[in-house]
C-alpha cells in the first residue's frame, strides 16, 4: 500500500481488475484492483467463443455434457493446478453474465451450492483472444471472493480453498457495540464500507427514489449507520501524545466533511466528524423531475457522525458511522464509548513473511533512471525516483519487497489471501525527484533483522504506444 508524494504528472491507466479484498472482499476495491503499468488492449467485439450466435444457440453449442460442474470439482481442478487448462463449457450449468460496454473480458459464472451455501464461480475470458485470464470463488450470502486462477502472476491467488469455505467473517472478529433498542446490527458483509467490509445498522433511514439506475450513492448512505474496517497509511491520521488528531484520508467522492472533534476515553484513539453524502446527481433530479418526481433540497444528501478508530503505526482501523436525523452528537459519542475491539492488530501480525522464490530478473539496467530508500523502519520505507533522461518513464503502485539470503535476493510471501495495488500510473519529470512511500505491514508484517530491497518495474514509453518494462530496485537494511 502506497502514500503517494510524487511531484510527477499523474497519468490514469484505464483498466479493468478484480479486487480481491481483505479475506477475499467482494467488494470493489478489493479482488485484486491493479494492473499498474501493463498496457491494456483496445476493446473489441464479443469473445468468438459465442461469435454471431444469439444466445440461446451459444448455450446449446458450449454446453455439451449433462454433467454439471460442482464444487468437488472445482477443488480437485485447483489442488491440481489444472483450472486454467480446464475446458469450462463441456458442463451444463454456466450462466453468460451481462457485457458491460467497454468491458476487456467477458464473464461467464456457475452458481453452485454447497455446504447449505451459495457460491460464485466467476471466470473471465479475454474478449480479444478467448484466453481464460481469471476463476475466482464468491460467496453469496457476504460477498466473499478469493482468486482462484490468474494469468497476470503478479495476482496472487488464494491458497487453500478448502479453508476459505470454512472460515467466514463475523464483526465480532473486531468488535462488539451495543446499540438503542430497536436498532440492530446485520452479518457481515464484503461489500459494506470502503472495499473492506463491515456490517449496516439497521433500519434503512433515506429512502432513495427512482429504479436502481439512479442514486448517486451506496447502501451504506441510507442506513440508520454502520461499521466499516480501513486500511491506512502512517499519514492518513496524524497524532499527537497518544490522541487521534486528525484524518487526512479522502475516502469518498460527492461527500463533504468537516472535523467536530477527538475524542477520549474509548477503546481506541478516536475522532468525530459530520459527514454529508450527496444521494443524487444533478442529472438523477433532472431526469427524475421529468417523470413527475419531486425531490426535497434535504432528501438530495444524508448526514451522518462519523466516528474514525486508529492507532498510531497500525495499518488497521475502522469507524461507526450514525445518522444525524436519529442520533445527536452526545447519542452518537456515547454509542461509541460501547465499542469495544476483540483483538489488536499486533495480536493478528504474529505471523511473519518468508522468502518464497528467487528473484532473477535484471534490475537498474536503465542508465540515467534510479531509485532509492530515503528512510526505512520494519514497516514503512521512503522513496524516490529520479529520471536524468529524456526518456517517458512511467511508474505504478504495484512493489516486490525482497530478502537477501544466501546470497540470492527472495520475494517475500504475502499475509493475506487478497492483496492487489491500485491501477494508477505516475509519470517522472525530468531531473525532479518523484517521492513515494510504502507501508507493508499489512502484506508482510514487520520485518525482522536484515537486509532488504524494495523492486519496481517502470516503462520507457514511446510515441507509437509500445513500451519496454525495466525493473529498479533500492536496498535497505533492518538492524
């Protein structure tokens, strides 16, 4: 996870990733969201899998078994590594989910129970070549997902399907709260929050007009509240003596915030703030105005107390969120001062990286572009890239954090089923430091005694679109 200072030129990379999220999040941001400097390619017709058949002439031509795949099936397929190699349409129960327009791959899905639970078994196709890029598992009563199969080897799949089945998120994992009678708090779900899960508070509170084609909001804004879980950078809250001063983190877009206060005497450092969604655009009420619906100035937005928990140097924290209209400023505080977390982050990082494979590739081979750590703690390293050239050097999120042993640098292995990077590209400008930070304690842990180096690839990029990868890497040592 990156804290990004770059004095370069921000240039998006249009992509199109699966997030996969904290213990497999469903959500959006989470399977794995990230393709940072690969160049994707153009749209193009539908796969020729299904070329110029209307659909229900495709399911009778792919589907030519009886036999419908199961999920012993899938585990047999994945324990053996076969998944990409695997002829999906030879079973009788895939479903063609709906293209969406622009879309790079095309989304095929086999709905299946098992253990008195539903899952999804997604598989994406390239709509240019039909080559089977991703499978990935989903469960449907939370919003679970882990990735199963992947082309891209920089995606890491998840490893044991078996105890993904097994275990399910509960928010009394983290935490418990007592709330007001005649309020109550759902199960946990991958798709609450910021792309890291969390739970709603029920009732709803705002209800939103038009079909589901309008509404510039998410669930979370219509509730009575929620819990959410964050994962942050060292500078997405400043501290001071021990007290939660100040989010410097901008999580939503169409929303205005303004600090209230911090807050003591709970069971972590903690701050209030009132927070305002905008549940239309200006588009939505227009369109809705035509059809004869009128909406109030104050039904366009909800209000809520935000209440934001973090620990100084903890890559984990989450908040409560209350609607305005149903709790005051002292209501909310007090239900705050109810919350209680069940175990802390240091408690869940006992587990420490190890070296998996060699990393054999070239690096600093680029004459006139480097990069270098700053400063480095067992958790966090600065960085900065310098290009003293006149070449287009362009830069993602996406890292390998390697060990040096016996001579050979290792990748280090991840902590969680579910990492990915952000798909953004930054461009260098000539002679001007591009700084950057990586906070790692949430894909490896704290790094114990040693000598390590932070690898990056970056593109020369040309003016007819091609590109030529080069990996940079800048050591550092941990006594």
């Amino acid at each position: 996870m990156l804290t990004r200072r770059t004095k370069g030129i921000i240039a998006i990379i249009v992509v199109v990733a699966i997030n996969i999220i904290v213990s497999c999040a469903r959500n959006s941001n989470t399977i794995s969201d990230t393709n940072d400097t690969q160049e994707e390619s153009s749209v193009g017709e539908e796969s020729n899998i299904h070329e110029e058949m209307p659909d229900d002439e495709t399911d009778t031509a792919l589907s030519n078994t009886s036999e419908s795949l199961t999920m012993d099936m899938i585990i047999t397929l994945f324990n053996e590594g076969v998944l990409g190699d695997t002829d999906f349409f030879t079973y009788d129960n895939w479903e063609r989910e709906d293209l969406i327009d622009g879309a790079l791959n095309d989304t095929y899905s086999f709905y299946i129970y098992y253990n008195d639970e539903e899952y999804q078994v997604g598989l994406s196709y390239s709509i240019e070549d039909n080559e089977l890029v991703e499978v990935y598992l989903s469960r449907i009563s939370d919003g679970e997902r882990c990735l199963l199969y992947s082309t891209d080897e920089r995606y890491h799949t998840v490893d044991s399907i078996e105890e993904f089945l097994n275990t399910k998120t509960q928010i009394s994992d983290w935490l418990t709260i007592e709330l007001p009678e005649g309020y109550t708090l759902s199960e946990y779900d991958a798709n609450v929050g910021i792309g890291w899960g969390g739970a709603y508070i029920e009732p709803q509170a705002y209800d939103v007009q038009g079909d589901d084609t309008y509404g510039n909001y998410v669930i979370d804004w219509t509730m009575s509240g929620c819990i959410g879980r964050l994962y942050v950078e060292p500078d997405d809250f400043l501290f001071k003596n021990g007290m939660l001063t100040e989010k410097q983190i901008r999580l939503w877009n169409h929303t205005s915030e303004e600090k209230v206060t911090t807050l003591a005497e709970l069971d972590k450092p903690a701050i209030l703030y009132h927070i305002n969604h905008d549940l239309y655009t200006a588009g939505d009420i227009g369109r809705l105005e035509e059809q004869g619906i009128s909406i109030t100035p104050e039904d366009t937005t909800s209000d809520y107390w935000y209440i934001f928990f973090a620990e100084e140097g903890e890559s984990e924290a989450f908040y409560l969120a209350l609607d305005q209209r149903q709790f005051t400023r002292a209501e909310a505080i007090d239900i705050a001062k109810t919350v209680k977390f069940t175990q802390s982050q240091s408690d869940e990082n006992v587990m420490k990286a190890v070296p998996t494979e060699i990393f054999d590739k070239p690096v600093n081979d680029l004459d006139g572009v480097s990069m270098k750590v700053t400063s480095a703690s067992p958790t966090f390293a600065s960085l900065e890239i310098l290009n003293s050239t006149d070449l287009q050097i362009r830069y993602g999120d996406y890292y390998d954090l390697q060990v040096f042993q016996n001579g050979e640098w290792y990748s280090l292995s991840y902590l969680i089923d579910d990492w990915g990077f952000t798909a953004i590209g930054y461009d260098t400008i000539k002679n001007v430091p591009s700084e950057f930070g990586i906070n790692w304690e949430l894909f490896h842990g704290t790094l114990s005694a040693g000598d390590y180096r932070i690898v990056k690839n970056i593109s020369d990029r040309k003016e007819n679109g091609d590109f030529t990868t080069y990996y940079l890497a800048a050591e550092f040592r941990i006594d």
